[in-house]
DNA sequence: TCTGGGGTCCTAGGACCC
DNA sequence: TCTGGGGTCCTAGGACCC
C-alpha cells in the first residue's frame, strides 16, 4: 500500500460539463413541438446517434437500428443530423463556460474542460456554487439540460458528470474519492478500454478503488504512460493539462468508407479509395490547404488494419496527383485472397499554400491545375458532389448509384482500368462526367 | 455492442550514425 | 575483422476517445 489518496478540498477545481443527449436536445431547443417527445437523430444512417430522454425511457439505445425503433416506439420521431445546427449551439455552449474562466477545453462537440481554480474569491462564492450558476445559464440560454462534475483533475470531473445523468452536478472533493471508487468497474473511467479493463482483472484489479491502492512503482511496471497517468487523476493528483489553445483548425483530414459485402477484387478496392481520395483533396481545397503527409489503410474483414505513411516531395490538395502517388503504394499493401471492408485517406500536417514563385517554372502547371480544380469544385457546389469524378473511382460511383453494392467488379468494366494507367503516363487527369 | 466515421496519442522496433 | 554502446529519426500499429 502505498501513499494515501492526496488530501484537501480542491487543490484544482476542474469542471467537465457535457450535454445531455445533445444532438436530441438541439433539435427539442430549435423546434418546441419536440420537446417531451421521443426525438432521435441519425436518419441519414440508418442508425440512432442520439436519442432524447424520452426515447431512452422506451428502451431506444445508440446504434439501434431505425427499423427496430419503429416497433419498439411507434411514435418516435427521427430526424436526420445536423451538424451546422450543432456546432453553432457548440459555440455558445463553450462561450457562456468562458464568462466564468478563459480556461476552457473544448472536448468534442456537446462537452469541455473548465478550470475554475482561484475564482471563488472574485465571485464570491464556492466552486460548486459557481457549477450550479453556470449550469442553470446554460439550461436558461439554450434550452436543455447540461451535466456536471466537479473535482481535482479531468478524469474525475469526467466521473463526475456521467455520475449522475441528466441535469445532475457530482462534486468528488478529494476526501471523498474513495467513495466514488469503492465500487466503480475499473473499465469505467475515461481512457481505460476494453483491453487495459482485462489485463487490469488479470492483475487481481476489479474496482478503481483496487487500482489506485497499488503501488506507483506497480503501476509504471506493467502499464504504458497514459494509463500511469490515470491512476494518478484518480488519485485526486492532476497530471493531465487542460488544452486550452483551439487546435489548429484541421490539421488533418480523413475519409472512410466501408463497403459491403466486403470486396477482394483490388480494382474495386483501389476505386473506393480513389473516392475516398477525391472527397478528402475537396474538403482540403475548401479550407485552401495542403497536405504535406498522407496516408492510407486498409481494413480487412477481420478488422486488422494495415497503412503505410508517404511524405510528399512538395504539398498538395490534387486529387490526381495523389491518386499517382498512392497507387503503388496500394498495390503493396493489397494482399491477394484477403478481403476488405474498408478504404480510409488521411492528409495531413496541413498548412496553407506556399504562394511563392519557383525558381523552375512549375508553378505554371500547377496553376493550371489549381485553376481547374476551382471549375471542378464549382460545378461540384452547384451540381451536386458527384457529377464530375476521376475514371479511376468511377466503378466506386457505379457501385453507390445502383444501391444493390457488390464486392465484385464485373469483367466488362476493366477497359476504365486501361484508360488510368494511360492517363499516368501521359501526367493528364481524365474526368469522367455524368452532366448532361 | 459483432463494428460508423473521424480523431489523438503512445510505443516498439528498424535504420542509420558515431 | 568483429564487436560494443548509444543516440536520433522514422514508421506501423495499438489503444482509446466522441
């Protein structure tokens, strides 16, 4: 046994604030006629991403299938998401948590981080008089509930708030941890997975409060930093910062897409990630950024996932020229008689464009192609994201227009295969185009 | 929980160098 | 020729999060 949990009130007074079934609560807020009724969002995937209260009292959970939730719910209304809606009622959310400290994080779209420590003088009051202020501005101005936890460190105001659900405030003073974690399932707290839960139990852990009873030296032996981190927090000792500064606006882009059933035919593979490659360059080109990394995975079947990393010789947001790049790159990862289920791109270490001009004239090229790029992206906007795409992701198009997906690419399509690799050797995108 | 799409962070191990 | 020990950088993959 070693040293005993830290003692004294709040040494830090860190706040964790989430919404309650927010993407729900949004469209209660925005539309009255929904409030005190079974609201759930997700429509467009055919899945619950959220539900209202009232929905989960008629047993609707996440990722329910809607056709399921019409037997269990007649009346439940379902909605498609909506994400502008959302962040805007994110903002403010996150902006009337900085009236009462600038030390916010914003974690995720319906929850935060405050640090409130050393404000109970200049608002004279205690720090869960403060909470419970805060908390009724936040049903007041936006028309839902919030919950909190208030505590010494980030994983146990993250205990906190999820303690008691919604529109409840748990205050875990340091005195009082082990009470919170006397019969607490060591996989609950934030950051501790199924994987860690297991090897934990091997161990003889089963209750938070076991974990933090060993002893640190334990702890460092057997378990990587993070998790060395959390027995710490748990112990009222805050070792995980608040990250104050926003992040820098996409830094990275990724797309996936998974298919079914799943496919072992690299043509068709290739194509969704060519799809995949063309969305993400388009969303990079909407926020005018280039990436200087990339990568890309493949995940089987059996949810193994193999990816490989490539530095860029000079940023780009060009669909093409990636698509050229990553070819045989693919072609390595791509392992016969395996099947996949998913494609995924990322770019990344974004920046914005380097406008100077080169010493050896290919600026010119590529401004031809930034030039065209801005047609493509234009009719893009005005006819819809998938009128113009490349012949190399165009069997990933047919295959999404005909709704009946199939894994297998039949054989009168391989004449498009032709047509990229001549487009290779000549350096000239082709387009194929479904404008009239 | 038999599995959606989008993220972050950490680590082990290889390559290379002195 | 063989043999160390270290350092740094890079990358693939794991684990977890919403």
């Amino acid at each position: 046994m070693s040293a005993p949990i830290a003692l004294g009130k709040f040494p830090r007074a860190i706040l964790h604030i989430d919404g309650d079934a927010f993407f729900a609560s949004c469209e209660q807020a925005r539309n009255p006629e929904l409030r005190g009724k079974p609201v759930i969002t997700g429509k467009e995937r055919g899945i619950a991403a959220s539900m209202s209260y009232e929905a989960k009292a008629k047993g609707v959970t996440r990722a329910m299938r809607l056709s399921e939730i019409k037997k269990l719910c007649p009346e439940a209304i379902i909605l498609p998401s909506d994400y502008e809606t959302y962040s805007l009622l994110s903002k403010r959310f996150f902006d009337i948590v900085r009236r009462y400290t600038p030390d916010v994080e914003e974690y995720g779209i319906d929850e935060c981080f405050a640090d409130l420590t050393g404000w109970q003088r200049p608002f004279h009051m205690s720090y869960t008089k403060i909470a419970e202020k805060l908390q009724d501005d936040l049903t007041k101005e936006l028309g839902f509930t919030f919950s909190i936890g208030l505590a010494s460190t980030k994983v146990l105001a993250k205990l906190g708030s999820k303690w008691n659900k919604p529109n409840g405030l748990t205050a875990i003073p340091n005195r009082k941890i082990h009470l919170y974690l006397e019969n607490l399932p060591i996989g609950k707290p934030w950051g501790i997975g199924p994987q860690t839960s297991s090897l934990l139990q091997k161990y003889g852990v089963h209750t938070c409060l076991d974990f933090v009873r060993r002893d640190k030296e334990w702890v460092q032996k057997y378990f990587p930093k993070p998790i060395q981190e959390i027995w710490s927090e748990l112990r009222g000792e805050s070792v995980m910062p608040l990250q104050i500064e926003p992040r820098a606006d996409h830094y990275s882009i990724q797309k996936m897409k998974t298919f079914t059933p799943p496919s072992n035919d690299p043509r068709f593979v290739f194509a969704q990630l060519c799809k995949n490659i063309e969305s993400a360059c388009m969303k990079a080109r909407g926020y005018k950024l280039e990436a200087k990394k990339v990568y890309i995975l493949l995940r089987t079947q059996n949810y193994e996932h193999h990816s490989t990393e490539v530095k860029l010789s000079r940023p780009t947001n060009f669909a093409h020229e990636l698509i050229d790049l990553l070819k045989p790159e693919f072609d390595n990862l791509f392992k016969k008689g395996v099947l996949y289920r998913a494609t995924m791109i990322g770019l990344i270490e974004l920046q914005e464009p380097n406008l100077q001009p080169d010493l050896f004239g290919s600026s010119l090229k590529i401004d031809g192609f930034r030039r065209l790029y801005e047609k493509i992206d234009e009719v893009r906007a005005k006819y819809g994201k998938h009128t113009i795409h490349f012949g190399a992701s165009f069997l990933a198009h047919q295959f999404t227009q005909h709704s009946g997906e199939r894994g297998r690419v039949p054989e009168r399509k391989n004449h498009l295969f032709k047509g990229e690799t001549s487009r290779k050797r000549v350096g000239i995108p082709t387009f194929s185009t479904e404008l009239d």
